[in-house]
C-alpha cells in the first residue's frame, strides 16, 4: 500500500524568474511535486495522470528514482505552462498555456494506484470534476483527501490562466478533508475575507480543516482547536513553483503518521521551504533536515484565535 496516491496531471513547465530560468520544459504539477515530497521524506506514492507520448518515458524515470511509482494515462499532449513571476517578491505569477492534457476518468484508473492511506487531489486545469471526486468518495469512502484547488478554478482567456470560482470548487471542499489554497486562490474563492478567515470558512465547509498559505509569510490552519499561524523558514528564494504543492503532500504524508493537525502544518511549512531554494524535480529535501526547520518554525508558532 503506498503512503499517498497523487491525483492530477502532471506538467512539463518553462519557468521563469528573476532568479533562475528553465532550460526547456521540466517536470512539475502539484500531484507531481506532491507525490515526490513524498518518496524523498521516506515514503511511497503512486501518481496518477495524463501526460503525451513525448513525455511519458521522463515522467516515469523520474517519478521511479524518488521512490514514486507513476500511473501514467496516455494523452493526446502534455500538459504545461510558461510561467513567468511579476515582481521580485514572486508572490503571483503569470500562466500562459503550452499544451492541455485531456480530464481523468474514474474509470481509466488502476485501482492498485489507489491503494494508499491518504489522496492528495491535485488537479492544473480542471482535469478532475467534482463527478470524479464523488466517485472517487463511493469507492474510497474512508480515505484522507487532502485538494490543491488551484486547477478547479482555472480558466483559459486569450491563452492565458485566470482564476474564477464555481460551483463545483466549493462542493469539492465540502466533500473532501483538507483544502489548502494559497493567498490568491483564497481571495477568488472567498473575496474580501483575509487569509486566515478564509482557512476559517474552509473549515466550516469540510468539517475538518482547512489552511491558506501566504507565500514568504507562512501559513493559517483553522480545525477544530482553533486557528493558528504558522511562519515560514527564512532562506533564499529563487523559485516558489512547487512550494504549496510540497507543502501539501509534507502535510498528508505527516498527518498519516501522527494524526495532529497543527505538526503536520509545521513539518509541511518546513518542507515547502526547500522548494523555494530549487526549479524542477530534483529539489533536495530529506527529513532529518526538515526537522531542523521545524525546530525554528515551532518558535513562532501562535494561535490567532
């Protein structure tokens, strides 16, 4: 059984920042980064998406070298972005399209995939429907899922990505365990509400818990003990692609293991900061040094309400 099944289409990226620039297209997703956060931690996961003929052979080497075992569906191209980040701060970014892999169908899936503890759901594009969350509930009525909601509300205008929520967004949330937005999503989601009631509302929603990362500035958890802040270790940014995604699968990963809410957010904002120092698949992460952050995180911690 693996630690956590990864679900979304995975995404070869030209990435731009002031810091440091792709060479080519690299791999990337959020179940992608999810899924190796995991393997490289100590774990196992399995990872399931659609990606194009050119790229399916990389996928899997890649995902077999940190301990992740790729599920990959054929599709017509693969999937990806040219990302550029507005502003020295790289607190948003700007997303052109470079190719749309097709949805994920419940039914194209080998179930020994899911076969895993806990889910993170990590759609790009809308490749997962609220129908296939509903399905995916039916089957695996126990599971942890934790949902990345960046892909349930984007849209293509003029070849460029833009957020809007709908509908089916928040009916996800309510059918899941943990959503985790970052600050921009959370804004599309929930206007005019700050970072933390937004981890708040999402909370009211699934029951459960809910979190809103805020880049440079850490992260909200809202659940059942109240709502917490959690900083972000200092160290030297040259690309945040990734980040929420590692954040989200440190997370899952952590909360199978420990079953407490609030560590798991620490671990998981610790292991988000190794994203931050690399581009790409091969970002360093290992847990003997995570827990050296989290040590420096755990400091600053503190309950906002």
């Amino acid at each position: 059984m693996y630690d956590i099944a990864a679900i979304g289409n995975p995404v070869f990226d030209i990435i731009i920042t002031p810091y440091v620039k792709t060479n080519g297209r690299v791999l990337s997703g959020c179940s992608t980064n999810a899924a190796l956060a995991v393997g490289k931690l100590g774990g196992y996961a399995s990872l399931i998406g659609k990606v194009g003929a050119d790229h399916m052979d990389e996928l899997v080497k890649v995902a077999s070298k940190y301990n992740v075992e790729a599920f990959p569906l054929l599709s017509k191209e693969t999937g990806g972005f040219y990302l550029r980040y507005i502003d020295e701060r790289m607190n948003d970014r700007e997303l052109r399209v470079l190719g749309i892999a097709e949805p994920i169908s419940f039914s194209e899936i080998d179930r020994k995939a899911l076969e895993a503890h806990g889910i993170v759901l990590g759609p790009i594009l809308k490749e997962i429907s609220l129908d296939f969350v509903h399905e995916l509930r039916e089957e695996l009525d126990d599971v942890f899922i934790i949902v990345d909601p960046q892909g349930l509300i984007r849209e293509i205008i003029g070849g460029k990505i833009l957020r809007r929520a709908n509908k089916e967004a928040y009916e996800v949330i309510k059918i899941t365990n943990v959503t985790k937005p970052n600050e921009h999503e959370a804004e599309v989601l929930f206007p005019g509400m700050k970072p933390y009631e937004a981890a708040k509302k999402i909370y009211e929603l699934n029951g459960v818990a809910g979190i809103v990362t805020v880049a440079e500035k850490g992260s909200y958890i809202a659940f059942e003990k109240g709502v917490f802040h959690i900083p972000a270790y200092r160290t030297i940014e040259r690309d945040p692609t990734g980040c929420g995604d590692v954040y989200a699968g440190a997370f899952l990963y952590r909360y199978l293991k420990t079953g407490d809410f609030l560590e798991s957010a620490i671990f998981a904002s610790a292991a988000a900061s190794f994203m931050v120092e690399d581009t790409g698949p091969h970002f360093n992460l290992n847990s003997s040094e995570v827990e050296k952050r989290v040590a420096v995180i755990n400091e600053d911690v503190r309950k906002i309400e």
